[in-house]
C-alpha cells in the first residue's frame, strides 16, 4: 500500500525519565513474586530462576539507567510521522565526504539500544579502524510499537508497511541514494525493502537473510515432512533444515504474540515478568546472558541486556511491540525475491547457519558472503566490530 506522508515536517526528539518512575521500577522489581525453581537443570524450561533473580538484584541495587540515557542523548534523535504514525529515529551524519547513508533495522525483543555501538564505527571509520572512504550517515528507527515511535491504535502496520514508511524516511531526509541493513525482524524489513526496489536504494545487508526454500520453510513451519522429492545438497543444508526446525519448535513466545498479544499484559504490569520473557530469544542467546548474569559477560554485557529491557518498561512498549507478530504475513526465514544486491553475513549462533548455495539462490545478485567466528542473533549488540566490518565490505562495491 502506498505510504501517504500526513505531516512531513522532521522534528527534534527529546526525552525525559524521571527519578519517580525509577524509583516505581525500582520498588516493583524488589516487590516481585517469583515461582518456584525450574524442575529441570537445563533452559528447556526457559529463564532459569538464578538467572532472574539475579537479574532483579542487579536491576534494583546497581544498574544506572542514566549512563544509556546519556548515550542516547549524545546522538541526534527526531521524529517525524508517516503514514499517520510518529516515527523515532536516530540519525548521524558523517563528516566524511561521499559517506553513503544506511538505514539499519533492529529486531524484537530490540531497539535501537543494540545500534548504539555501531554510530561511531559507521560514521567515524578513521577513528575505529577503517578509512574515509568506508564512511556512513546512520539512520536507525524505532519500529512502530517500539521504543520512542508512535503505538499503532489499529490494525495494518505489518513488515510490508514498516519497509514503505523506510522508503519514504529516506526519501524525506534527502537521501537519494542509500543502503539498508537488518537482522531479526529488520532483516524482514530489509528484505522486503529490496524487494520493493524503492527509487535510491542501492542494496541490503543482512545478517539473518531469508533464503530458504519457500515449500522447506512451509512444512517446517507446520511440523510437516519436507515436500517430496526436496534433495539437500550438501551437510550444510541438511543442518539449515534441522535447524530450522528446532526454531520452529521453540518459538512459543512467538505464536502467543501473533495470536494473543493482549493476553500478555503482565508484561505492562511486571518489570520482572517483562524481563523473563523478553530474555528467551533463543536458546544461544539465553545461554550468553545466563553466564553474563553468572558474572562471565561474553558479547553483552549485564548493563547492555538491562539497557534494553529498561527502555521496554519506560515507555510502556511490551504489547505494542508484540503486535508486529500478529501483523505479519511473510514468512520469516524464506526467500522473498530479492533482485538488487545483497550482502549476506553468517554469524555461528545464529537461529541457523545461511548455506552459501541457498544465499546464492535466495539472493541472485550476491555481493558479499562470509561466515563470522563468532556472535550469534544480535549481531549488532553482540559483535559490533565484526558487524561494523561486515557492512563496510559488504556495501564497498556498491559506492
């Protein structure tokens, strides 16, 4: 659907916590009520209940919501509607002559706290390691629902709209040439940017490419065998599609979105509810956060993960934010029709490793592939120098 810009003005963004609804989150946490231990001694049964407590006691008693709010506020933030919705976003300039502007999409359970630690890299490259010419202006919006952008009050804001308003951000800030890049469910976004070719918009980077067969993907989905006569060329498909499958089978918090997101309004009302759910992405990822909260961090530390839940409470975003899973329409993982080129990232603990072959098939006009040594979902947050150099090499050919 075409996107119909209501007030195209760009406004300055400012915003202000106060000490009383920190000390509110504060008194909730040390008030919460806890269930008894898991009946298991693995995550099978989801967050471990060591880990949240120890969590909430970190929560209370340490963690300073200030420092993330200062960095924040230390870059430029706007909004601007489109489409009838107020859209926050964060948006960096580089001084750098011939820097090529990026629009990059976080994920669920996300924000744009996991891009923090991308804006300098991106638009300061001589400073980090790289050369004027890997420059980037940054663009990062919150989704609709999420973070600082406007809650939608009716139905219709599913990936498809979120990739058009993109377009037309883009589009309103004077960019007539761009790049995109995403992972989770801004890798969908993304995706399905490149496949509405928006006039600008030179290629994607991915670092969770939709690239499976859309049939693979649809028997898996519903717990079916694969279709008949599917042939797996090589160990590396075959471990996609095994895979696949166990993230089919243990996105719970998924469907209970799509189909019942109102339900989950204890997330509204429980800081510590709200932290046990939105910790159980997947399996790796909760392992990581487990022996960050263990005191091992490895990729986040305890002060990022509490950094984005903090900003999920604040602004009240539990249930807007999980609307977007009873919006979509598009499968998640399958091969959408990219034709403009892209670039594709495989990061080891990744919901599942991209073969090269179904990269090339997914994506015929493939710039860029390359498997990482580490980081999994959240590459961005998790890896943000192997990320940063991905996308410098990724978009180089197309400068």
């Amino acid at each position: 659907m075409p996107v119909t810009p209501d007030n195209t003005s760009i406004r300055p963004f400012t915003f202000e916590v106060t000490d009383a609804e920190l000390e509110d989150l504060r008194s909730r946490i040390k008030a919460a009520r806890y269930p008894e231990k898991e009946t298991v001694a693995d995550q099978s049964q989801g967050t471990q209940l060591a880990t949240i407590q120890e969590l909430a006691r970190y929560w209370a008693e340490e963690y300073d919501w200030r420092k993330v709010e200062a960095k924040l506020k230390s870059v430029p933030n706007f909004i601007t509607e489109i489409d009838g919705l107020d859209i926050h976003f964060l948006h960096v300039r580089s001084k750098h002559e011939n820097a090529i502007p990026v629009i990059i999409t976080h994920g669920w359970p996300g924000s744009v706290v996991e891009q923090l630690k991308l804006i300098e890299p991106l638009t300061d490259p001589t400073a980090h390691g790289g050369r004027a010419e890997d420059a980037f202006h940054v663009v990062i919006p919150s989704m609709p629902g999420y973070g600082f952008s406007g809650k939608p009050t009716s139905k219709g804001w599913s990936p498809e709209r979120i990739a058009r308003a993109w377009a037309e951000l883009m589009r309103r800030l004077g960019y007539t040439k761009y790049v995109a890049q995403g992972g989770d469910w801004g890798a969908v976004v993304t995706d399905l940017l490149g496949v509405h070719e928006p006039e600008g918009l030179l290629g994607i980077h991915t670092n969770m490419p939709g690239i499976f067969p859309p049939a693979i993907e649809q028997a898996i989905a519903v717990g079916n065998p694969l279709p008949a006569g599917t042939v797996l060329a090589d160990d590396e498909e075959k471990a996609a599609v095994e895979q696949l499958d166990f993230v089919y089978r243990h996105v719970y918090y998924a469907y209970m979105m799509a189909s019942r997101p109102q339900s989950l309004t204890g997330l509204a009302d429980s800081p510590v509810g709200l932290a046990a759910f939105l910790l159980d992405h997947d399996a790796a990822s909760l392992a990581m956060i487990t022996r960050a909260f263990d005191g091992v961090p490895e990729g986040l530390s305890r002060d990022d993960v509490l950094d984005n839940i903090t900003l999920f409470w604040l602004t009240n975003t539990a249930i807007s934010a999980a609307r977007l899973y009873a919006e979509n329409t598009t499968p998640f993982f399958g091969a959408k029709g990219v034709k403009l080129p892209v670039a594709v990232s495989v990061f080891p603990d990744e919901l599942y490793a991209t073969p090269k072959s179904w990269a090339e098939q997914a994506y015929p006009n493939l710039v860029h592939y390359n498997k990482l040594p580490k980081g999994g979902h959240f590459a961005a947050w998790e890896q943000p120098e192997l990320l940063v150099q991905e996308i410098r090499d990724g978009f180089r050919s197309l400068r």
